[in-house]
C-alpha cells in the first residue's frame, strides 16, 4: 500500500467533516474517491496533503518513501489556482523546481507533458489568455510535473472537449503504466468505471462503501439478467421483473433459481429468446442507492 488512513476524523466547529475514516490506497492502481456534494472528500485530500491536520487518526505514505507527504503527491484541485499573469512553460518549471528538480530536468518534464498534452504551441504564453481547458491541461500538468508517486486528481476532466478529455485519459493511463498510483475524485460515474480498480464511496464525512469495483459491481448485480426476445416474458416465481430498456426485460432470479434453470423454463413457454446475458449494475445506480440509504 501506498497510503494508509486509519481513523481519520476532522471537524470544523460543531461540522464534523470527515468520521473515523479507514482504508488503504494500493499501489500502481486507480482508486476512485467517490461521494456527493459535501461528503467531506475535499477535506480528506487536503489532510492527506498535510494541508489541514485530523483531529484525530494516523495518514501514512508507504513503500519505503520518506520525508514530507507534499515531497511523493501531485494534487490537482477542482478550482484553477496558476498565475494567470506568467507564462506557461516558465510557472510549470518553477513549480518542478519547487519539488526538488534541478533546472534541466524540470525544463525537460516540463517539455515532455507539453507536447503529450499538445500545448507546446501555447508555451510561451501567458496562462490567463488560455482556454478554460487549456488552462485544466497545464493545472495537470503542474501537479504531474515532478513524476509523483502518488497522484491526486480532482475532476480532471473538467472543461475538456472530447478530443482534449481523450488525450488526458492516454495520459493517466500511461502515467498508471509508469507505476504512477493514482486518486480519482470525480462526480462523474462513467469516469469512475472507466478507470477505477477500487473505489472509496463518502458520504456525510462517512465511508460507506469501499473495496475492488469489479466485486463491489459483481455484488450489487446479484442474479440480475437482461433477457431479449420475441413477445411477452411469461410472469413466474422464478424471477422478479426490474424493468425494461429498449426491448430487453431486466429480470432478478429468486434466490434457488439459477440461469440454467431459468433458461429451460423458458425454453417452454410461447417466448422465443434471442439474446441473455448477466445485468451489471451501473456504478451509477450503486451510488444512488447507497448514499439514498445513509442519508
């Protein structure tokens, strides 16, 4: 594990912002740090950043690594924070420089993201006349700039167009290759899906829900199918009807009937089936039903 969190608790005044909060970040993988508007996850980030320190409880950077936390963490934050008034090839070296890098590597990273990111166009320009997205993609770079071993990235995506938003996702994904750990916290489900081996789902400075996302999906879609064909699905106790969507019946198998079973029923009623396949459960729905839960 990279980063461990054990009984975190954080309060402003009589606002308990985060409560008792325990898990692991494991290394070389994507974890989505997940909740609603609120949850505490700013709070979180920002004393894993040793920005503010918990009232209570132990952060602790793993793997051998040494020194200050802010030393092997990139944070991007949601809201922009560069110097509109300086260039972008100059404030992107003085950030790497202020990470420990020696003038000549600095320059270099910073080259290196430029042109990953398609901005060494833009490089000698001042950050404020930039784009709101060009202005996302150099605020990532500037948290990436130093090759952290632990990145944080808050809403990455925000502002982006399909064709920028494609070249951040290369990015992160080379980045992961690299052996980069990487948090992802978003509001954006699909996002979460699309990256994410693990999540840790906030909410009300809670932990809720946490754990591989595959399992945690495999878990929620329990004996779930989607099941296309020709005409009505005959009604039986062998399965409850979820829903429909396009065509296809979203059905629950009761707790005793497997898929096998279910099919040779069918095979035997006036449905001709064209196409069933297990129902996953969107990360989405997930979300909605477990914050709904605790609130």
């Amino acid at each position: 594990m990279i980063l461990s969190i054990e009984q975190v608790s954080k309060s402003f005044g009589s606002t308990r912002a985060v409560q008792d909060v325990s898990f692991e970040i494991p290394v070389g993988q994507i974890s989505g740090l997940l909740g609603p508007n609120g949850a505490g996850k700013t709070t979180l980030i920002r004393m894993i950043m040793d920005i503010f320190k918990p009232d209570s409880g132990v952060i602790n950077l793993g793997q051998g690594l040494t020194g200050g936390r802010k030393d092997h963490i990139g944070y991007l934050p949601e809201e922009r924070g560069l110097y509109g008034g300086t260039k972008v090839r100059e404030t992107l070296i003085y950030f790497a420089e202020l990470k420990g890098l020696k003038p000549k590597e600095a320059a270099a990273n910073a080259d290196h993201f430029l042109d990953q990111l398609a901005m060494t166009p833009v490089a000698d320009h001042k950050i404020g006349k930039l784009s709101k997205g060009n202005q996302q993609k150099i605020q990532l770079i500037s948290a990436m700039i130093a090759r952290p071993r632990l990145l944080i990235l808050d809403e990455p995506f925000s502002g982006l167009d399909p064709v920028n938003a494609n070249l951040v996702a290369q990015l992160i994904r080379q980045l992961q290759g690299d052996g980069v750990t990487i948090v992802l916290s978003t509001h954006q489900m699909a996002q979460a899906e699309t990256f994410c081996q693990n999540i840790f789902l906030i909410n009300k400075g809670q932990l809720i829900l946490s754990g591989p996302l595959e399992p945690v999906i495999a878990r929620y879609s329990g004996h779930a199918l989607m099941v296309e064909g020709k005409g009505e699905l005959p009604a039986s106790d062998l399965y409850s009807l979820l829903g429909t969507n396009d065509g296809a019946f979203k059905i629950e198998l009761a707790e005793d009937v497997d898929t096998r079973s279910f099919l040779g029923w069918l095979s035997g009623q006036a449905f001709e089936v064209t196409a069933v396949k297990p129902y996953r459960v969107p990360l989405a729905e997930i979300f909605i039903r477990e914050v709904q839960s605790h609130a």
